[in-house]
C-alpha cells in the first residue's frame, strides 16, 4: 500500500511534474517494500488515530528501528523540487530531483 507522502501533481503542471510522479511513485514503493521487512515494533498512539501513516512516517518508524535511513534525505529532496516546480524553476527542480534519487540509490 504506497501512499504518496507530497501534494499530488494533478493540481500543478510545472516544468518538471511528471519527472516528480514519476520518482515519488518509486519512492512508495521502496518505502512499501521497506516498511514489510525487518523488525516489528509496538503501535504508537499515533498509529490508533484512524488516519493512514504516510511515507514519511513510516521513514521515521523505520529509521527508530535502526532501518530505512536513507528516506529523510529523498523526501525532503523531494519536496524541494516540488517547490521549485511550483515556482516554475526548472533548473532548481532538477538538481533537488538529482539529490533524490542519489539520495534514494544510497
């Protein structure tokens, strides 16, 4: 179950949005991938409040356990190049894009 962990780009169309689906989709569903390995830990209060956990939590549950580490970086990266679309800036949108995925084969 990948959920994304950004605003979806259907509401923008900036100059590099389908490159940005493109990763966040990859990145779900490495973090997907991730979160059904390793080990388990106790449910948090949090996880009882009837919402879905995002990408980002789960990266931050992972990384608790000693798994995962890489994930703060990619999305963090990630939303920056949203950011930077958003703003119609290409080229800052395209080195944040570069520092997620370098950021992701880590």
């Amino acid at each position: 179950m990948a959920v994304a962990a950004l605003a979806p780009t259907s509401a923008r169309a900036g100059p590099c949005a389908a490159e940005i689906d493109q990763l966040q989709a990859a990145v779900d569903a490495r973090i997907d991938t991730t979160a059904g390995t390793g080990r388990t830990a106790r449910e948090s209060t949090a996880a009882t409040a009837h919402r879905q956990p995002t990408p980002g939590s789960v990266a931050q549950a992972e990384q608790s356990l000693g798994e995962g580490s890489g994930y703060g970086q990619v999305l963090a990266s990630l939303a920056q190049a949203i950011d930077a679309d958003q703003a119609g800036d290409a080229t800052s949108c395209e080195r944040a894009l570069g520092e997620a995925r370098s950021a992701l084969e880590r």
